[in-house]
C-alpha cells in the first residue's frame, strides 16, 4: 500500500503514468547504447588516421605502439568533444587532439624523469620565448629577462629551468685519471656553426619583417600553412578550423598573401635567399 502511494506520487508529479516513465528510460537507454554503439564505430573509422599521425611522430623517444596508443586516446577524445552543428569535418577536428595527445606523451614520457604535463606546457613555453629571446638579441636570456617577457615571478621560471635539466651531468669524470669530462665524447647535433646562427638568424629577420608587412590574418594563415610558428604544417581544414570559415577561403587568403609576397617591394628581401 505505501509503494502503491509513491508510485501515484511519482505520477501526479511527472505529470504521466508509470508506464509512460519507464517507456520513457527504456528510450533513454536505447538512446545511449546507439550512441556509445555510434561512438565506436567513428573510432573504429578514423583508426587509420591516427597511424597516419603517429609515423610523423617515430623515433622521437617512444615506441611506434606507444605512439598509436597515445593518439587513440587523442582520438577518443574528439570523439566526446565533436560538435558537427559547426560544419568541419571530423577528421580536420580529430587530428589536432590526436597530435596534441601524442605530442603531450612524447614530452611526458620520453624523458629520463618523468615530468607533469603542465609542467611540460610550461618548460616549452620557457623554451620557446628563450629561442624568440636568441633570434633578436643573440645570446641567450637571464631568467630576469625571460620572467620579464612572460610576465612570470622569477622564481617560477628557476622552478621551470631547473625542472626541465637532464638529470646526468656532461661534467661527470671520465676515464682513469679522470682528465676527461662525458661532455667531451658528445657530439652536439644541436648548436649550430656560428656561421648557420647568423645566416639562419638574418633569413629570420628578413623572413619575420616581410610578414609584419601582410594583413595579421594573412600573417597566421601563411604560418600555420608552412609551419613558422609549431614546426608543423597545417591543412587547409585546420587553418579554416581555426578561423571559422571554409577551407576554400583560408585557400584565397593564403593565395592573396603569396601574391603580396611576389610583389617586388617584399621579394627583393628575400631574393638572395630564394636563389640560394
């Protein structure tokens, strides 16, 4: 008798019948089994995609199955956030998180000690505006520089410096008599020729001041297209992504702007490098 007054309870309040509410889960439950069922099959679909991404990825200190693991998980992700009312294509979405997944693991997981992804967010960011710093000035920042231009504490960016140090010093002892440093048996790949620092330092200038004389959208179009920002070139669905219009359009921007670039006022900056 109590359970016979909820139940005409919980009709008065719903405002239907019991029958209706539980026809009305079992929809709801239907609902959700085609939609993790619709789920799988996008995943399943785009699995391609994601092995497509990892090869740009191999040999940078994880496994090639740890790549495809890692940008699956991207892929996942897109999968839960895709908003198709906004008309990109799923694939144009789901390449940016599964390079950011893989990206992330990379950083993560790759190193001898293993670091926070926010914390990697941070130590690129250091990096990055510490190559910025070089290409203007030629010489590396002080931390008091470098809290300047990111409008940090300075503690923060020692915090993040001494975080991002490999933890095996090149100045251990080697050898017997222990004359020799381990940094003297490495060869650096990484520091150029003072002769490429300052070749590769003007075409940047020249390169960086040629832009600033494009429209700012012309600027970001052409970047992401040749990867001047990231090091990675981005497809026309990307770009078009990022700015919210078709990727025919961002192909008229970026054909505009090469034009401009032709124009003798801004080519002949460039000329003895295209030529080279």
């Amino acid at each position: 008798r109590n359970n016979e007054r909820k139940l005409r309870r919980m009709e008065q309040d719903a405002g239907c019948t019991i029958q209706e509410i539980l026809q009305w889960g079992e929809a709801i439950t239907k609902g959700e089994r085609e939609i993790a069922q619709a789920k799988r099959e996008l995943i399943k679909s785009n699995l391609r995609l994601v092995v497509s991404i990892a090869k740009k990825y191999a040999n940078r200190g994880m496994q090639f199955f740890d790549l495809i693991q890692e940008g699956n998980i991207g892929l996942i992700k897109a999968v839960d956030k895709f908003e198709y009312r906004k008309g990109f294509k799923f694939s144009t979405y789901a390449t940016w998180w599964i390079r950011q997944a893989i990206t992330r693991a990379i950083s993560d997981q790759a190193r001898t000690i293993r670091v926070p992804v926010h914390m990697i967010e941070q130590i690129n960011k250091v990096t990055r505006e510490s190559r910025m710093y070089m290409q203007e000035f030629g010489h590396e920042p002080s931390v008091e520089e470098l809290a300047e231009r990111l409008g940090w504490p300075i503690q923060r960016v020692k915090a993040v410096k001494s975080v991002a140090k490999e933890p095996i010093s090149l100045e251990v002892p080697v050898g017997s008599e222990e004359d020799s440093e381990l940094g003297d048996f490495i060869e650096d790949k990484v520091v150029e020729s003072p002769l490429n620092q300052t070749a590769n330092k003007l075409l940047a200038d020249q390169i960086r001041s040629v832009l600033n004389t494009l429209p700012a959208r012309e600027q970001k179009v052409l970047k992401m297209r040749f990867g001047l920002e990231d090091g990675y070139t981005h497809t026309l669905e990307e770009v078009g992504y990022v700015f919210q219009v078709t990727r025919e359009r961002i192909r008229q921007i970026e054909a505009k702007a090469l034009r401009r670039l032709r124009h003798p006022s801004r080519s002949k900056k460039l000329k003895d490098y295209l030529d080279a």
